[in-house]
C-alpha cells in the first residue's frame, strides 16, 4: 500500500482550508503542538505542515494564477530518511508514510536540507523535526465513522481539490483519476519518487458560437411579427 | 492493511521503528452548532475536550457548506482563545477624554442600569434620538424588532455599504438576488459568469459548485478588473475597467436583441415585457403602465386584437408594438421600449470597448457563448410542476447559464443599475430559477417588490413609549413612501427614504457619525454600535471619522457632538476604544444564536433551512450575549411585544423569546420542530421543545422541496401554495419580473416635476431624480468619477478581503495572521515598469480627500488602470490583542482614508453622500488615486496612529511563543 495525495490544481482557488484545517488538527496530534512564534507580534510564523504558494503564469492579459498546495510528497526514495543520522526520519513499510519518531529527533536538520519540496518543519521550542503525516492518526483510528477516516486537509477542502488514497491500487479513486487526468509527480527529474501527485489545468473545451439568432432585428423591429404565446 | 488488537480503542500502528497512538476519546464530546467567521454560517462539528476546542471541522449533513469548511471556519479555535477577548463591561474613566482608550470596569447591573435610564429618558421624549445600528450582523430579524419596538426609525445593520445594490436590484426586478437570496444551480450549470468579487458570500457553497462545474466540463468566466481569488480558476478572466460592468451587460443585451436572441415564452409569461407603457413625454402620468379601472396593467391581447388585463389567464400579449389606449394616449410595450434602448449603437460592443477595457470581439462571443448554451445545450428535466394558471407541465426546461455577483459590481454608485442589467440579461436569456440557472432561496420569491414599507408615519415615529407600526426598514414603491418630513427633511438620521436617497432599503450606516455629527438632520443622544468597527475599517474616511467621534459640542462644552456612545462587541476593535459604555459580547461558541428565514437564512434553492448555535463552551469571563441583553433590555423598557398584560417580562430570557415569540400565528423565529409536539414544519404552534429538537439534529432544520416545487417558483402553483401558507409570500399568485420599473419612474416623475403627489424642492434632487431613477437599467459613470480629474487622478483604486479573512471579525486570528499580516498595494506588471516602480517600492497614493503611504507590489493579474489592497489588515497599534510593534499596524495599512463619505463638493450644492443614488450603497469602489514613488528614507505607513491603551485587565505582555494543544501526555508519542 502506498498512501498519498492527489491534489487537483485545476479547482484549487487557494483559499488555505487545507492548511487551517492541517495546522488544527496537528496542533493536538501525534506531534503536537505545532508551535507558533511571535502569535501577536512583527512577524507571526509557525509550525505548518502544509502551506499554499501561488504563482502567475503568462503575461497579462494572459496570465493565469496557479495555486500550489506543497506538502510531505512521501517519496518512495526518500533522501530525508537516508540521511537522517538518529533513525528518526522513516517512511512505514505498510503503506509508505514517511514519519520522524519526535523521540529520536535531535534536530539535526539533514533532513530538511535533503528534501527538494521544503516539506520539514523544525520546531523550535521541542527541537524536532515535524512533517505531514497524513493524518495517520485519524486514517487508522477505529473510533471515527468510516467517511471520516482521512486526512484533515481532504476532509476540509471547499473545491474538493484534494484526495487521498492507495496510489498502489489500480483500481483506487485516486490512480483512476491520475490516469484521466494525467495527474503528475513535482519534479520527478530528481528521482524521489514522490508518492503524491497533482492534476493539470483542464482545458476548455471552445463554445460554438455559429448560427446563433439572425442578424439585423434592429431593422426588423419596426414591423416585428409577435410570436403567439399564451399566457 | 491489518488490525489485530482487540481493544480497537488502544490500536497501536506497529511498524519497524515506533508505534502512533491514536487519540484518547475517553473524555472527548462531539456537538455540533453553526459557524459565525463570516457571513456563509454553515454548520460545524466541534469536537471538545474538558471545555477546550479540539477540532472544528465541517458538518457533513448540513446543507449549506456539506461537510467541508473553509480557513476561516477551521481558524475558529484561535478565534475562541483570541487575546483581545473583552472580560467585562467597561465605562469610559471620569474625566477621561473619549478615544484615549481610559476604561474603568463596571458590573452588568450598573451597565444596563446606565443604559436602561438613557434609553428611557430618549423613549419617554423623541425616540429618533437612539441610532442602533449593526455590523457583521445576523439577527437583523431580533435587532429590527427591538428597535422597532423601542420606536426609532433609526435602525439599520451595515447592508448600505454592503450589499443593498444587489439586494435592491433583485427584489425590484426578479423577486430574489444575489447576495444572499439565490444562488447558482451548480448540479446541471454550463456556463458561469462571475462579475466581480464574489469571495465575500456563500463562501463554501460557491467553491464546492465551481469544482463541480468544472468537473461537469462547464465553463467558468470571470468579469474582475483583479485576477485573484476564485478567478484563479476561471478559464476565461475578462480584466473590465471599474464600474463599468453594467455598460458591459447592456452591449451584452445589444448583441443578444440584435440577433432576435431571447427566449419569447419566458419573457411573455413571466415578465412585465408586453405591459403597455404610457408614452406622454413631459406630461403628467408618462412612463407608468396602462391601467385598467381596478388598477391591473394591461397588454395587447393578439387573439382578442384589445387591451385585456395583463395577470388573466389564456391571454395572447403582444411582445412588442405600439398602441392607443382607449383615451388616446400612445402606449408601447416594455420590449419595445427595451429593444429601442439597447439596440442603440451607443451600447454596440466596438463602442463600448474602450471604457469596459474589454475587446467587441470578446463582448460578443461572450454573449454568443451565454446564448449558445442558453437556447442550444438547454437542460430538460422530467419533473411534473403546475403553472399558476392550472396548467401541467411534464417537464422542466432549464437555461444552464448561471451567474453570481457581489461586491464588485455592489461597490459603485452605479451599481443598482448595473446589477439591473445583468437581471436583464438573465431575463432575456430565460435564465431564472430553472435548472442550471440562478435559483431562488426560500423565503425568495417574493412580490416585486417585497410588500413591506417602511415606517414613514411622523406622528407615529415622534410619539414616544410607542413601538412603530411598521419596521423601520423596506422598500418604497413611491413618493409618498418615503420617510420625510411635510417639507421634505429626512426622518432618519442616515437620511435613508429620503429625496436624496430614495430606495435605500439597507439605511446608510456610513452616513451616521457623520451626519450625527453635523447635527444634519438633527443631533441624536446615542449611538448604539454592535459588533462593526466604524472607527477603523469599516467607515469611509477613517481619520476623519475618529476626529468626528471626539468632536465637542461648541454649544455644550461638556459634551460630544455624539453625546452617547455606546459599543457592543466580543473584541477589542479600535471601536472599542470611542465608547463611552462597552458591553461585551460572546463568542459563537459560547451562546444561543438563530439564523431565521425571517432574517438572512441559510436556505439552498433545494431546501428551506435554518439554524442554530447553542452554548458549548462555559464562560470564563463577565461577559454576556447581546441577544441576551436586548432581551433583558426589552424588558426593562417595557416593549409591548415583550412585556405581559399586567407588566411583567413576557420572556425569561432569549432562548425563550425564541421558542414563544410569534411574528403571526404559528410563525416564529424557527422554522423546525413547531407544533406542540414538534410534529410541524414551518408553521406551527411553539413548541416548547424546540431547542432541544434542533440540538438533537445537528442545530439545523431543512424542508427539502420536492422535485415538483423546486423551480420557476415564481409561477410554480404548489410552491406558491406553500409559501402563501407560511407566510413566505402573501397570497399564491405569480411574481412578475419587472424588467421595467414603474416604481422608478414614479420617482423620476417626481424630480421632473410632474408627478400626482409628493416632489422634492430642491434642483439637485429634483436633478438625481430625473437622472437616475430610469425604469430601465441604464449605465452611467460613477459619481466621484464625474468630479475628479481623471487626468490628475489616473488609476481605479479598489479593496477586497482575502477568502481567508472575508466577512471574518479574525484580523487578530494567530493563525490566519501567519497567512497574511501585511497587505500591500497592488499593480500591473508592465504599467509599474512604465512608471519606474518595483515591488517592495514606498509609495504615495494620495486621492481627492487625502493621501496615504503605503509598500506596492507587482502582478500580472491586475487590470492595468487599476490598484487594489486587501483591507482591513491594517491595524491600529494595540487593538485586537495585538503588540503595538504587529506589522498590521507598522507595515499594513487601510485605503479607507482616501475614500470620502461624500461626493467632492460642488457649488451650489449641499454635501452628497458618496454612495449609489438610488439605494445608498456605499460607492467604495469608485475611487480614484494618484500614485507617485515615496522619497528615500520615506518608509513605514501612513497616516501613523497612536497605540490603543490596552484595556484594565490586559497587561499588555503578549507571549513570543504559542503552543496550543489538547494533547494530553496520554496521547503523545510513546
């Protein structure tokens, strides 16, 4: 099984509910609390797992603004776990989730330097490193109704814009609409193999604007002839 | 993936290398209750842990937001444990200046003693001298009671500089609106066009609808000078020039009509399109329709080849053609006027191209695009309905163009009209409460426009101890319902209803310091203000307005032009810091609370709905629900509706007030669970009960239409049944859509002086009459734009809330802040380059009424005459719990203080409101700026504040560090 996310960059409008809800439910997760520094001051920053990066593509008028959700990609090859020098950073056999045991954590930031999409966060106040866990602790607990066993991001997402599922199973929702959408890996060139994906900008397809109406009803009006409606 | 523990509950995940425990639920509580960071309110599951917030996620059963929840709403959690959370009532100290933020704490029992005695002395001798007005209010159905009660036309929430172009265009022309009246049909939609901002409301239903469109294969347009949030997904972005959306409309008209592009059936049978319009020019009686003796319009009946009466049924109405009414008088259908109008080469799309800033070539297909799917991809449903005449339909036939619009085109003094325009085009495309169209939301439909005037009785509005007859607010369909006085002078302190704002059906709540200040129509005693900051973002002119606020009277020394100022809010707002009596307010999650169909409901075009919020977490601090202290209120000044035969209280407390109160029989506050024994549905007997029920339902109500009554309500025979029933409508009888305005031109005949009744004195409003009230929509430029140098003043200067902070009272809120903390300035790309600016840049933005310094940044998406900021980021230093040294204060900044809340004066003419000159509407968006480049070492921004004291239980210390969490040691990782 190798669990992740599919995240659809079409419908994605940036509103950060994904990342409120992930900062929420983490801040009282398996390694809480995500601690915020300077909350009321100069310069607010956090702990989040998730974070939303925009960008405008073309030139006006032809620009187009892409919203980017960026989180722990659980790499099938992941260097952050390679390098890790405590054991700490691991990727789960059973289905591919890459965690940091807050134990054996000593900060080191290997990993963070070692992941090419920024997904680590060092928390400065316990002196660990904090990352996306998918939620692992919701996914698999038994006490929650069925529906409601996902990660909180996908849980939250107003356009729907986010799945999550066994990217092993051909037959999951998230393969099948990797495979229509041609949904892609973020910089596959560097060779980690990141378990999560993202789907294209959908082209529109071009509205027909032949044989509409007759031309001319300007001229036509002084002696229009009314169509006999009832009322 | 394989369990194999038998206590599920202690689960450990085993792997390789360590075990993740799953929560401890032992002493977790699931409730559920409605969401209030913004104005979308759906529901919400909390899940609580020994009186703190775990988790708030989306209900999934609701029916406004189904399951999922945006920023805001997750945010919640810091909004309950903000800094800046008022603890107790706070009279301002003796001696203390006003505005020097110097509070002593009181008790509740000496606040409302202080209150009850004011309000008693102003009730017991000229009632008009209390103004209560509301900000991101949403129990306008409570607040219009009370003041209703209490007697002063002086109520209003904060819909004039919010929405009451969109609401007003509406309900004079369709009989719903956008805002919060309709919305998209999003399950069968093909084409959907935005115009303008529309983040602001039903947040998560437009988001969740947009994905499905495009799932669906439909097509997404957007019309905003600014390509930011939803239009971030549009798969065409049309960058308009500011304000001239309804110009673009009308050339959108021009194409449809010039092709004979219009659906003949719809507009026959459900609009005013064939009524016969008098056609007298300069005489008296010019422009209304042709009436017959009982006063019913009439049409040309084809088959009968005579005028019959133009609601009967089984008639033939001509769509166009000129006639002569019996006494001789020329008439002429409204199509024909209509299609004369905009025919016009003035509105042909290569001549408006260059003022809307949008191509004829994309004017065009835009309106080929809109008819295409409209007439050619038409939806057909087999659903059986029953037309208001009898007749049996098999089939729904629906027009799959939808179209939402808000502030964009809400925001300009042209907007009602604009908004008018759009209608119209929805109108001839047949596009209205069908499938894939824009659908009403229960109450709406209603009469056009809604049967409610508002109170305009000067004996009654003077008498005092004495309730109004009617609320203060409505909408006027002639002179003579205005709220004037015999000569002509405003009745209401906003001047709402009066000659130089006729229709303003929300009040004007950005006219009240001011004109309370001027004494202008008069001077008022207090000023009662519940959660709106109209001393920072939320007024026009924000410096000038706080100086207005701490202005003395020069004929009584010891007192404030403003004698009394009383603030109700949860937080420390830089209002706050003006009162004169602080009562403190709950949070959501703290109180009892209804969203009413009686109010602004959370009704969905498929389903009736409301709401509730209940207490769920214990107070821990002196504070108290405004709802609560109305109540408590009413009470001690004896209102009518809330005081027994022989004196006594008639409600205990609110939620009792809810359960019993009863606006007609059998119809209350909430819709769910009536009937002695909860048995009925929108109308029944109160039901002790019935907070109960709606607890036990996840806090929401919804009666699901059946299929049969879900569209074309405005002529839908079983539905209107019903709502005639439940008082949604007063008898069921088809809504005709009023294309065009007879009420308006009665207005107009006033300003042009032949009008049978009342008409206004003076030239300027006998001018803006003439002018603006055309029974068509028309365009014109915006009003500021009429009197500022567009040379000097060359760029639109706009604002607009983020989605993650949109209609949110959260600026404070420690985690969105982590998002977004300092707002710049921002503008196009390539037209910075010309001016030899760069992102990061210092600039001076200065306006007709002032200027500011402010840090820009550059982008493509933005139209390029154009400038926009997000508002309200910029802070006062030590407000909402904030440190002073907050980049929201130092680096952000409000574009408010350009903006005036009156026209640039003229000669000859008394001062103006700068707002839409039919409704009122706050014209934020018709700004215009000059930008020049700060000098070296100029940085910071600018106009620069005090800080804000902090208030006597606050220390100021803020921590450097949070760690807010419910994970208890027992959960953590072992």
């Amino acid at each position: 099984m190798r669990l992740g996310l599919v995240i659809d960059l079409d419908v994605c409008v940036g509103c950060h509910a994904c990342a409120i809800a992930c900062k929420e439910w983490n801040a009282s997760g398996t390694t809480a609390p995500l601690t915020d520094y300077q909350p009321y001051g100069a310069k607010p920053s956090g702990v989040w797992f998730n974070r939303i990066r925009s960008y405008e593509v073309g030139e006006y008028p032809h620009n187009k603004t892409i919203n980017f959700p960026m989180s722990c990609m659980h790499c099938e090859d992941a260097d952050c776990v390679t390098v890790c020098p405590t054991g700490a950073s691991y990727k789960r056999a059973e289905d591919g989730i890459v965690l940091v045991d807050q134990t054996k954590c000593m900060g080191c930031n290997y990993c963070s330097w070692a992941c090419p999409y920024g997904a680590r966060e060092l928390d400065r106040e316990s002196g660990t490193m904090k990352k996306c866990t998918l939620c692992i602790d919701r996914i698999y607990d038994t006490f929650m109704p069925v529906e409601e066993r996902q990660p909180a991001c996908v849980l939250t997402c107003p356009a729907h814009a986010r799945m999550f599922g066994d990217m092993d199973d051909a037959n999951s929702a998230v393969s099948v609409v990797i495979r229509e959408r041609g949904g892609y890996q973020l910089m596959p060139e560097l060779g980690y193999n990141p378990t999560n994906h993202y789907l294209p900008v959908r082209k529109a397809t071009p509205i027909s604007t032949e044989n509409l109406g007759k031309l001319g009803f300007k001229g036509r009006l002084k002696g229009v002839v009314n169509k006999v409606v009832k009322r | 993936m394989r369990f194999w523990c038998a206590n599920p509950k202690l689960i450990p995940i085993f792997n390789m290398n360590a075990i993740v425990k799953i929560e401890n639920h032992d002493n977790q509580e699931i409730k559920f209750t409605t969401c209030y960071m913004c104005a979308c309110r759906c529901g919400i599951k909390v899940t609580l842990e020994e009186n703190k917030v775990r988790f708030i996620q989306g209900n999934r059963n609701h029916p406004t937001n189904q399951g999922v929840l945006c920023a805001k709403g997750s945010a919640g959690i810091m909004k309950q444990y903000s800094a800046a959370k008022l603890r107790k009532p706070l009279m301002r100290k003796p001696g203390a200046e006003r505005g020097t933020g110097e509070f002593v704490e009181i008790e509740w029992d000496q606040a409302l003693d202080i209150l009850t005695e004011r309000l008693s002395e102003i009730r017991s001798t000229n009632p008009s001298k209390l103004a209560f007005f509301t900000g991101r209010d949403q129990m306008q159905a409570l607040t219009g009671l009370w003041a209703q009660q209490f007697g002063t036309p002086n109520w209003a929430a904060h819909g004039g500089f919010c929405s009451v172009n969109m609401a007003a265009a509406g309900l004079y022309s369709i009989g719903f609106s956008f805002w919060e009246f309709g919305a998209p049909d999003w399950d069968y939609a093909k084409y959907f066009i935005m115009w303008g901002v529309a983040e602001d409301h039903s947040s998560n239903p437009i988001k969740i609808g947009l994905e499905k469109l495009k799932r669906h294969g439909g097509k997404f347009v957007s019309v905003n000078p600014v390509r930011t949030g939803y239009s971030a997904i549009a798969d065409e972005w049309i960058p308009i020039k500011p304000g001239m959306d309804g110009l673009l409309a009308l050339s959108v008209v021009h194409v449809l009509l010039s092709r004979e592009l219009f659906d003949w059936e719809f507009l026959i049978r459900y609009t005013n399109s064939a009524w016969l319009v008098v056609d007298t020019p300069g005489q008296k009686g010019h422009g209304l329709f042709l009436r017959d003796e009982q006063g019913n319009p009439l049409v040309w009946d084809m088959e009968k080849a005579g005028f019959v009466n133009a609601l009967d049924k089984d008639i033939t109405p001509a769509l166009f053609g000129d006639y002569v009414a019996p006494d001789g008088r020329p008439v002429r259908t409204v199509m024909t006027l209509t299609a004369e109008r905009y025919l016009d080469e003035r509105y042909a799309p290569e001549n408006v191209a260059q003022e809307c800033g949008v191509s004829a070539e994309t004017i065009e297909r835009m309106a080929l695009e809109m008819a295409h799917v409209a007439f050619k991809e038409t939806v057909e449903l087999d659903i059986q309905w029953t037309d208001s005449w009898g007749r049996q339909h098999d089939k729904v036939i629906g027009r799959p163009v939808a179209m939402y619009a808000m502030r964009g085109i809400a925001a300009h003094s042209n907007g009602f009209h604009a908004c008018r325009a759009v209608h119209l085009i929805q109108i001839m495309l047949g596009a209205l409460d069908g499938p894939g169209n824009f659908r009403a939301r229960a109450p709406y439909p209603k009469p056009i426009p809604p049967h409610q005037l508002p109170e305009n009785n000067i004996d009654i509005i003077n008498a005092p101890n004495t309730p109004l007859s009617k609320t203060p607010l409505g909408f006027p369909t002639r002179p003579e319902d205005l709220v004037i006085d015999k000569q002509g002078n405003p009745l209401r302190i906003d001047k709402a209803y009066s000659w130089e704002i006729p229709i303003a059906s929300h009040g004007l709540m950005h006219m009240v310091i001011t004109n309370a200040t001027n004494h202008d129509p008069y001077p008022i005693d207090t000023l009662l203000l519940f959660m709106s900051n109209m001393a920072w973002n939320s007024t026009m002119n924000t410096k000038n307005v706080q100086d207005m606020l701490r202005e003395k009277d020069p004929a009584k020394p010891d007192q404030h032009k403003i004698p009394f100022l009383v603030v109700v809010d949860a937080f420390h707002s830089e209002m706050v810091n003006f009162a004169d009596l602080v009562l403190p307010d709950t949070t959501y999650l703290e109180r009892h609370d209804t969203i009413s169909l009686l109010d602004r409901p959370i009704s969905e075009p498929d389903a009736a709905a409301d709401a509730i919020r209940y207490p769920l977490l214990k107070l821990d601090r002196d504070v108290r629900p405004w709802q609560e202290v109305m109540v408590e209120l009413a009470g001690r000044l004896k209102f009518p509706a809330f005081t027994n035969a022989d004196g006594t209280r008639k409600f205990k407390d609110y939620p009792d007030f809810i359960v019993n109160y009863e606006r007609a029989p059998g119809i209350g506050f909430l819709a769910g669970w009536r009937g002695k024994n909860g048995e009925k549905s929108l109308k029944g007997e109160p039901n002790p009960k019935q907070w109960e029920k709606y607890i036990e339902n996840e806090s929401f109500f919804a009666h699901h239409w059946p299929d049969s009554q879900k569209y074309n309500r405005f002529a839908n025979k079983e539905y209107l049944d019903i709502a005639a029933d439940v008082g949604f409508v007063g008898k069921s009888e088809p809504i005709t859509m009023q294309i065009y305005s007879e009420p308006l031109q009665k207005f107009r005949l006033a300003g042009q002086g032949l009008y049978d009744g009342p008409q206004p004195n003076n030239p300027v409003d006998r001018e803006r009459l003439a002018k603006y009230f055309d029974p068509l929509p028309m365009w014109y430029k915006p009003l500021e734009q009429e009197r500022v140098d567009g040379e000097e003043y060359p760029f639109f200067a706009l604002t607009q809330r983020p989605m993650l902070m949109y209609h949110s009272w959260d600026s404070q809120n420690v985690w969105l802040r982590q998002i977004l903390a300092q707002n710049y300035m921002y503008m196009n790309r390539g037209q910075a380059t010309r001016m030899g600016l760069k992102d990061f840049d210092w600039i001076w933005v200065e306006s007709h009424n002032g200027k500011i310094r402010c840090q820009m940044r550059t982008m493509e998406g933005t139209q390029e005459n154009t400038v926009w900021t997000w508002n309200a980021i910029g802070k006062q230093g030590g407000a909402w719990g904030l440190k002073p040294e907050a980049s929201e204060a130092k680096s952000g900044f409000l574009l408010n203080h350009l903006i005036s809340e009156l026209l640039p004066a003229k000669k000859g003419e008394r001062r103006i409101t700068n707002s839409d000159p039919v409704t009122g509407q706050a014209a934020w968006f018709d700004l215009r700026v000059k930008i020049t480049k700060a000098a070296e070492g100029e940085v910071g921004s600018w106009p620069e504040f005090p800080a804000i004291k902090p208030l006597p239980w606050d220390d100021g210390e803020r921590p450097d560090v949070l760690r807010y969490s419910t994970r208890t040691d027992d959960d953590k990782q072992s």
